[in-house]
C-alpha cells in the first residue's frame, strides 16, 4: 500500500525526480553521507516488541466489547487491527486471508492453501496459535464458503458478525452472500475501542518513533544547503532514519508549495530565506509518528515570524486544552480560535484541516480531534496536534507532534520547535 507522501514522491516522476536525486544517493546508503546524518546511531535495541501476551489481554478486551455491543463474533481481514490482536502481518490484494475471534472459543483463520506455510508460521505465534484451527481454500475455491461453515461450527450462523471497517467491499459483500443468515455490521466499536486506548508500552513505542523522526529531521536540517531540491531533502531523510535504525519518509514542500497542506509535485529548489516545510514519520515496532518542522535557512520575513508565532501559540492551546474528560471537539476548537483571534479566520479559510488526528498502528486512526465531534477524552489516547495557516501564493507553517493524554492533561512526545530560523531546541 502506498502512503500519501510515497504518493506525492512518485507522481513527482514526471516532472523529473531521477534527474533531481542527489549524486550521493543510492539504495544500499554506501555513499560519503552529510557529516551529521553519518553521526547518528542505530536506536533499534529500544525497541521492544509486543508481547504475546499483552496480544492476549487485547483478545480478551474485545471479546468484552463484543458482549457489551451484542456482536457474536469480529472478522479481521489482513490489515493493523489483525496486527495488533494476533501479531500477524500479512500483505494481500484480492485474496482473503482473515481471523475471526468469537465471543467465546477458539478464533478461527481462513488463508489461501498456497499461503498454507507463511500462514501457519506466523499463527503459531499468535494467542493460542500452537494448534490453530487453519481453514484453506484453493484457487477454485470460496474462502467465504469457509468462513460461513466456521460460523456454523461455532454456532454463530445467525449472529451478528462485526467486520474491521477497511475491510474490500468484495471481501464484505461476498461474505453477506456465503452467510444469509448471519447479520454483518461494523466491528469499529470493538477495534477502535480496544485500540485508542494505548497501553504504557505503546505509548512509549510511539514516543520513541517520534524521537527518532525528530532526529532525522534535525540531522537532515543541519545537512541542508540552499540549491537543494525538495527530492534531495527526502532522501537525506529516509537516509536519516535508516542509520537510526528504522525505516521513514517525509514529503518535503518549499516556498508558495507549502501553502497547499499536503503539498505538491511541483519540482522545488530550496533557497535562502524560503519557507519549507518537512511532513512525515517512521515505524518502530508497527506504530507511527507524524512530525511536521516548518523553517526557513537564512532569516525569516516579519510575516513568517508572525504566522509562526501565532501557529506556535494555537499548538500550545490545543494541548493546553486536551485533558480528560474534554470533548476532542473543544480541543480543535482552542487552537481555532487562537488562529483566528489573529486574524486568519474565519472558520476553516487559512486553517484549512482539523486539528488532529488519531494515532497509533496506523498513523490516521480514531479518534479524531475535529469540530462536533463530543467523544470525551481518555488517559491513553494518543494524537497529533498540527494546526497550520496556509497563504496560497505564499507559504504555509504547520507544527506537528504528537501527544498523549495523560490522567491529568497532556503531554507532547516531542518538544515544540523554538522558531521558524530554529526549529529545533539548542543541546
């Protein structure tokens, strides 16, 4: 699958990405690396991986759901949520490969027969994967079929299956017609239920993702040169993240680029006193940052400095605000205000996007910090706190970092950048 910023890298091809990649760069990193990317060291042996048996605890979690919600059984077809309850990974198009864990009893996989062997070698180390029940179906055959006649050994042929929410609509509707009887509904109050609230060793997985992205993007900063293009900057930050010991990108916009939020795939050169803006994250164990540093080389405008200011100030608001207890909603709202007591209102026209989002496995997941939305936060939840003022024809500034609510406020996992000439905090 590829992500929004591996997107906007490859529809740059067009317009002329190979030619604009540095002379150093190359897919093996064997090359005379900027002296502060060389410096840095693998963090890897931090990681720690989930355990099989918190994988147990998040089970038994979400058979409660399952009772509370009168589902009778969910069904996780390959993606983060079968990741985060069985540890395993499994990537695939059309083919279903899926688990599904009944309210009671032995949870149940189905995988295509010539996937039979990665299958049961990634089972076996799942919760009370040693003697799995494995259903396999060949080429010709209806891997819904299986699925159905599991509901029926379980007695659950009239039940009310939960189905994770990105699962293919092909994967869904077939299900509806190999299972007539049994009712599908969405299982997201069960997966989102169980995922939203990080446990500590998640929480610090997702703190040291976002240290690691900090690093790499401060490495790559004190590497930048004015002449630069945008593809340069990105490789020297994937190469960045590799010498720390794992793999993450960034998309990098420059100047009146940075006033689209998501950028565009403009060829851009990075120069003396031009805005740019690093948006992007890495992977440490399965579970994501989201970190975006805006800066200038050289010196910034009084209106660059302004802007900054003020998007530094909702920031600070925003986690100000979030607290237990507090509607997302309210959260969102504080640092919309902020923006627009400034003068860059009303409503959404210079702060075009939410405030936040989600994360944790998936680096968009529920819940959300957006207007109207009234969920009341938890100690646990983790987020992004990004509020941004998007001048088109100019620039932009967004602030990033992620954070997570605490059992009496809030805490950033990363510290706030200082300025728009210093982005990061002096050692």
């Amino acid at each position: 699958m590829i992500s929004r910023r591996g997107f906007l890298q490859s529809g740059s091809a067009a317009v002329g990405v190979c030619a604009s990649l540095p002379a150093f760069a190359t897919s093996s990193d064997a090359y005379s690396q900027p002296a502060a990317i060389a410096a840095l060291q693998s963090r890897k042996a931090e990681a720690k991986p989930i355990t099989v048996e918190e994988r147990t605890e998040r089970q038994q979690k979400a058979r409660r759901l399952m009772q509370e919600n009168k589902l009778s059984a969910i069904l996780l077809p390959q993606g983060t949520s079968l990741t985060y309850f069985s540890g395993i990974r499994w990537e695939g198009g059309e083919r279903l490969f899926a688990m599904v864990l009944p309210t009671s009893g032995q949870a149940f996989y189905v995988a295509p027969a010539f996937e039979e062997g990665r299958a049961r070698e990634q089972i076996a180390l799942a919760p009370e994967g040693k003697e799995p029940d494995l259903r396999v179906w060949q080429e010709d055959e209806s891997p819904y079929d299986l699925v159905a006649q599991g509901l029926r050994d379980r007695k659950l042929a009239s039940g009310i299956i939960g189905v994770e929410e990105t699962a293919k609509f092909l994967f869904s509707d077939n299900l509806k017609k190999a299972a007539p009887s049994a009712t599908f509904t969405s299982a997201t109050p069960v997966t989102a239920g169980c995922r939203m609230i990080k446990s500590l060793h998640e929480i610090e997985l997702m703190r040291l993702a976002a240290h690691i992205t900090l690093a790499a993007y401060e490495a790559t900063y004190r590497s930048m040169k004015a002449g630069m293009t945008q593809h340069d900057v990105e490789e020297m930050i994937a190469s960045a993240h590799r010498r720390l010991g794992f793999d993450g990108e960034a998309d990098v916009q420059v100047g009146e680029y940075s006033s689209f939020p998501h950028g565009s795939v403009q060829p851009q050169e990075i120069r003396e006193g031009t805005i740019v803006m690093i948006d992007g994250g890495c992977s440490v164990e399965g579970y994501q940052s989201d970190i975006t540093r805006t800066f200038v080389l050289g010196r910034a405008s009084d209106k660059m400095n302004k802007v900054f200011e003020i998007v530094h100030r909702a920031q600070s608001a925003a986690l100000d605000q979030a607290k237990p207890g507090v509607e997302a909603g309210s959260v969102d709202a504080a640092a919309r205000k902020v923006i627009t007591d400034a003068g860059y209102g009303p409503d959404y026209k210079y702060f075009t996007h939410r405030l936040g989002h989600g994360m944790g496995m998936d680096g968009h997941e529920w819940p959300y910090l957006v207007r109207g939305n009234p969920l009341k936060l938890e100690p646990g939840m983790t987020f992004s706190d990004e509020p941004g003022i998007y001048i088109r024809g100019e620039f932009g500034i967004r602030l990033e970092d992620d954070m997570h609510i605490t059992e009496s406020g809030s805490e950033l996992f990363t510290p706030q950048a200082p300025s728009v000439e210093q982005p990061f905090s002096k050692a």
